[in-house]
C-alpha cells in the first residue's frame, strides 16, 4: 500500500528556504493525497539522533500546518549522492530543494548543485524563499523552447502537470538568425504544438526578439511579466545543468528574481509520466 502514496522529498538544511521548500512540496503532494518526506543528510553517526530529533519538530509543525503527512530521513554520507538516492529508494516524485537565489546559491551549492541533479533520476523543482499562497497552484507553466534536441521531454513534463493542475502553458520560443538553426527551432516549436494540440492541452506562442538581450534573460522577464508559477528547463548537455548554467545567463532561470520556481529534470534519464502524474 506504501508504494501507491505519491511522495516528495525535501532536502532540509534547518534553514528558512529549506522551510519554504516544504510549503511548496507539502501543495504538490496534498493535491495528489501524497506525503512528504524530509531528507537530512550528516557526516557522523553522532549527529543522527539529534538531527533526527530537531528534524522531527519540523515535521510535527508542518503536518500541523498543512495537513500532509510529514516523514523523516537521516542518512550518514554526502548530499551530492544521497538526496537522489532516497528518492529513487522512496519512488519520489518530486524533490523539492530550496536556494537563496544567485549569491545563496553560488555559496551553498555551487557547481556541486550539477552533482546532485545530475545523479538523480527524479525531477527537481528549486524554490527560493517567496512563500506559495494557500490557493497557490501551478496555473501558468512556461516552457522554453529553442533548437535543442529535449523538447519532448520537456513536453512530457509540462502536459503531465499541465493535466493534473489544469494548467496554462506558454510557450516562449527563442528567435534565430541562422538559417539552419531557424529551420530547427521551427520543427521544434511545430512538434510542440503538435503534441500540446493532442493532448487537448491550452497553450500559447510567445517568441523572444531578437537584439533585446539573449534567450535566458527574455525568459526570465517574460514570466516574470505573466506571473508564471513554474519554469520547466531540461539539462541539455550529459552530466551538466544547461550549457554554463552556473555562469551569468543561466544563472538567473534558477535564481531569477522574480522567485518563480523552477523544474529541472536530466534528459539522460526516461521519464514516465504515467506513473509519476497518474496521466
């Protein structure tokens, strides 16, 4: 019977963003009459127990505060390894992580951040410290598109949500200049049309201008301007987070100031939307 309860993990580091996190995944999970599960990891066995300890107050206020089902986790090893692991051993469907935005996330995670998303098999979703409202759902899902090769993946994730939530996708093409690369932005965005189109899925086309800043940066203000609730991105190069990720541009997808989350997932591994959204 435990296998059938939907599960999100949060990686808890006993800090306001970690908090925020639970608020984020404790929404996802009571929409699917889930569980949480919060994940601390230490470097000794002496600190299990007390860690366990201050983590189960946390989890005591929060099952109070939500009304979702809170469990914990205390494991001895490194984050970079054992936050994907967990949730591959408790079948999560989601982790939930915090960051304190660019400069947070520059010191806490730091290029380690490729390691812990790049061994986990279970999507991401990285929140920053802005509190998701009582009524907050994913209502407005952006999904960039440009010539690179995971759109449908990409689709994959967005339409799985998109059904659960009865959400609103917009989809934010890029523009090119070079002809090869138009033609293969162009197949990409018909193929995304195409397949938002069979699933009786709402959408529309927005496209980035060329000469008003790169693709990043439009994305960013473009959901910002929409109020978006999820930005759905894809690693696109094996064992790394989007090309430079922790570089300038990439850099403000995740910790755009704006605080939208953002759903990270590694094109490497397959992703079954049927048996992680109930689609």
């Amino acid at each position: 019977m435990d296998k059938e309860i939907y599960k999100v993990l949060v990686p808890h580091d006993f800090t306001p963003v970690a908090d925020c996190a639970i608020s984020h995944a404790a929404q996802v999970a009571k929409s699917y009459n889930g569980d949480v599960y919060l994940l601390h990891v230490v470097s000794k066995q002496k600190e299990v127990e007390p860690t366990r300890e201050k983590l189960k107050e946390i989890a005591l206020k929060a099952e109070n505060r939500y009304g979702v089902n809170m469990h914990v986790v205390v494991r001895i090893g490194s984050i970079f390894e054992d936050i994907g692991d967990v949730a591959s051993e408790i079948s999560a469907g989601y982790i939930v992580m915090g960051t304190h935005g660019a400069r947070g996330m520059q010191k806490i995670l730091g290029s380690h951040a490729i390691k812990v998303i790049s061994h986990s098999k279970v999507p991401f979703i990285v929140v920053q410290e802005k509190e998701p409202s009582a009524t907050d759902t994913y209502d407005d899902i952006v999904v960039p598109i440009d010539h690179a090769d995971v759109t449908k993946q990409k689709l994959k994730i967005a339409a799985s949500i998109a059904k659960h939530f009865k959400s609103r996708i917009h989809i934010f093409a890029d523009s090119e200049s070079d002809e090869f690369l138009k033609k293969k932005l162009n197949q990409e965005l018909s193929f995304a049309k195409k397949y938002f189109d069979e699933k009786n899925l709402p959408y529309e086309i927005d496209r980035a201008v060329e000469g008003s800043g790169n693709f990043k940066k439009q994305l960013v203000r473009y959901a910002a301007k929409m109020d978006a609730d999820l930005i759905v991105i894809v690693n696109t190069q094996e064992g790394a987070l989007l090309p430079d990720f922790f570089g300038s541009d990439e850099q403000e997808v995740i910790a755009n100031d704006a605080e939208i989350p953002v759903l990270i997932t590694n094109p490497t591994h397959e992703f079954v939307a049927s048996s992680v959204f109930g689609t």
